[in-house]
C-alpha cells in the first residue's frame, strides 16, 4: 500500500472516530440528563399516608401515571423526561392532595414534592 493509501485509511478512520464517539456521548448525556420526581404523601398532622395513590400526569401526551405509596409514604417516578412538564397529586379515601406542578424549565434532575392530604376530593 502506498504512502498515500496509508494516508487516506487513516483518515477515514479518525473521521469515523469523530462522528461515532460524540454520538455516542450525547446518548449516554441524554440518559443522565432524564428526571425523577419523589417525594412523600402526608398528613394534615404530617404523618405519613401509606397506601396513597399517586398521580403523575403528562401535560403534552395526557399519558398518566400512578404509583402506590409505600408503607412510609414515599413514591418515586424516574426515567421522566425533561423537556416536559408534569402535575402530581395524592389521593386516599376522601382526601386528596393540591396539584403541584413540575415545569420543563426546572432544570433540577431529582426533584422532591411533598404532597399534603388536606382537602375532600372533588366529586367526579
């Protein structure tokens, strides 16, 4: 192979190198870059509201989520997207929580909400 032939391997290799490897950082980027909304459900008295239903709504598909509260109170919604915003609220028996909303611009990547039982849930 000549010197040229040698030349133009080479840089057709580093030019795949180039375009692979940041390709390949912007996926793992993207990956980290995904949130997670956790918190507690409480009560008025701030105890802990185990068995609580939690929803999280997807404000741009109207997707819903729900997660049962653990025997602590807590839930954990994770792998959420950051370029979207979100509601959550508590419900339990004939309580239910205010709507807190989660906004795209909150550029925080693990986000705390506190869901407060302390009014009647609307009649449906």
């Amino acid at each position: 192979m000549s010197n040229r032939g040698v030349l133009q391997l080479a840089l057709g290799i580093a030019l795949g190198l180039l375009l692979a490897f940041p390709a390949g950082a912007q996926d793992k980027k993207g990956e980290s870059q995904l949130r997670t909304i956790h918190g507690s459900t409480i009560d008025k008295n701030e105890n802990p509201v185990p068995s609580s239903v939690i929803y999280l709504l997807n404000v741009r598909t109207q997707a819903v989520k729900t997660y049962i509260a653990d025997d602590a109170g807590n839930y954990r919604f994770s792998g959420l997207d950051p370029n979207v915003d979100y509601e959550v609220h508590a419900e339990h028996d004939d309580m239910a929580s205010a709507t807190r909303t989660v906004s795209s611009f909150d550029s925080r990547r693990d986000i705390e909400v506190i869901l407060k039982l302390n009014r009647k849930k609307a009649a449906r």
